[in-house]
C-alpha cells in the first residue's frame, strides 16, 4: 500500500515525533510505501485566502495545495498524528483541512447531495494530549473529537476511518508509560495495515 502521514508537531524531541518514527518504522517492516508530510518542516502556510478559492474556482489549484492534493491523489491510507490543541487540531492542520480538502477535490455537490472523491482509500489518527483519558472519556470529549476528525473529515470525503489512537496525560507519565504507548503504536499499525 502507498501511505501518506500527515504529522503536525513543531519539536523533534516530542513523543508524538517518537510516535511518528514508530509509524514510519511499522508501515515499511510491512513492505508498505510511506510518504511523510512534515506541515512545520514543510512551512506550510495555512490560511485559506480568497486568491486560493479564486484560482481553484477558476481550474489553477496554488502549487502548495496541488502538491499536497497529489500525495493524497496517490495515498492508499492516510494517517493524521498530531497533539490535541484547545480540544481540536493544531491550526497548522486545520489550515491543511481548509486549503487541501477543498471542494471539487476532496468533495462535490451533485443531485443526490455531497459526492465523496476521495473513496477506497483508508484514514488513521494518533493524537496526544495533556488532559487525562477518563476526564474526557466522561465529558464526552473524545467522542466529540472521533465525530469531528473521523467523521467530518474522513467519511465526509469518502476515506474510511480505521481506527484513531487517543493517547492522555501526556507530560504527567513515566518512561515505562510511554514506551508502551508507542508499542501500542507500533502493533495497532501492524493489525490495520499487515503485509501485502
């Protein structure tokens, strides 16, 4: 399988950097390809201006969005790691989103309602965050986030949700902890996408 990681941290020595290099390591032991789409390495400029919803109205997609729409194009799975910011996606990412998953590439409107373009092709999230697990388990928080990210991005465009990783608490934990995390990375990755 062709795979695409879309990671979103701005600090190397973080875990969800750790986790990234886990995934990478996880996907190519199982013989798949993997393309790494670094947003902070990448400086990814993530406002959506009206020149961008111009341009793609008009059939000339800005170079940065179509590079990405290409790895996309290309990805039989697509994986999102990135911590959990102000309960969402880092603004980095949801810029992605916004400029990325635009209307006439990611999604349509026809007859029947919304048409989704991006169909037969797989979605994975790993997040992090500081808040423990149980706290937002109780709030509904983590279910609030699996509708948003899983359902309003993924099954929105046609990719289908695999499976999504909430990793809490982080910053609080010991090494042991999140040695095991990144194990549960690493055998997640290997159930969902095993060996061609």
């Amino acid at each position: 399988m062709k795979h695409l990681i879309v990671y979103a941290h701005p600090h190397k020595e973080s875990l969800n950097h750790a986790i990234l290099e886990t995934a990478v390591e996880a996907l190519k032991k199982n013989g798949h390809e993997v393309a790494v789409r670094d947003l902070y390495a990448l400086n990814f400029q993530p406002v959506l201006k009206p020149e961008d919803t111009e341009a793609m109205k008009a059939g000339r997609t800005p170079q940065d969005i179509k590079t990405e729409q290409e790895f996309i194009a290309e990805a039989d799975a697509i994986t999102f790691i990135y911590p959990v910011w102000w309960t969402g996606l880092p603004a980095i990412l949801k810029g992605y989103v916004d400029r990325v998953f635009s209307y006439g590439f990611a999604y349509a409107a026809g007859e029947q309602g919304i048409i989704k373009m991006l169909t037969g092709k797989k979605g994975f999230i790993i997040n992090t965050h500081g808040t423990p697990s149980e706290v937002y388990d109780e709030m509904g928080m983590t279910a609030g986030m699996k509708v948003t990210s899983d359902t309003g991005i993924f099954e929105f465009t046609g990719i289908e949700p695999a499976g999504h990783l909430f990793f809490g608490s982080i910053g609080y934990l010991s090494a042991d902890m999140y040695e095991g995390m990144l194990k549960e990375v690493e055998e997640q990755i290997t159930a969902l996408f095993p060996q061609d």
